[in-house]
C-alpha cells in the first residue's frame, strides 16, 4: 500500500495497523522511501539476513545429528565396514 510521507505523518496509528497485514511503503516526492512492517516480519527478514559463523553451523550440525552419528559409529564397531575385506587399499 502506498502512501505519501504526510499521510504517514497525519495518520502514523493508522498505518501501523495496516502493516499488521501487509507492508505499508512510505514515499517522498513520488518515490519509494521507507516500509512499515509488521514487528515479527521484520525479525523474520533480519533472522534471514544474519550469515551464521562455521562454529555456529557445526554445533548445530551436531545437535541435529549428533545422535545418529553416535550410532551408526557404534554399529561399524561391532559389525566393522561392509565389503570391508574387498577394499584394495
């Protein structure tokens, strides 16, 4: 929804309430300016934004399949690797 700068001025509540279900674009002398968003869509966009650190990416790398891992380890120390006797090198 479009808007001039002084119909935000004048009716700012208003048009917070319009962000609630759709970005509300500001404009200035005929030109885009500025968005209102809601609150959670703002964080959802700066969350997106964000480039995760390697460490960050491993713990939850680890978190997420940590236990699997853990077991298909276990399973190759009992049984040892499949077609094992095979392998040339």
């Amino acid at each position: 929804m479009p808007i001039t700068a002084t119909e935000a001025k004048n009716r700012f509540g208003y048009f917070c309430s319009q962000a609630k279900s759709g970005p509300v674009i500001v404009e200035k002398d005929g030109r885009p300016d500025t968005v209102l968003l809601d609150y959670q869509e703002f964080q959802a966009l700066k969350n997106a934004a964000q480039k995760k650190t390697l460490a960050q990416r491993k713990k939850e790398f680890n978190e997420k399949y940590g236990a699997w891992i853990a077991e298909q380890n276990r399973i190759v120390e009992e049984m040892g690797v499949f077609g094992e006797e095979y392998r040339v090198w």
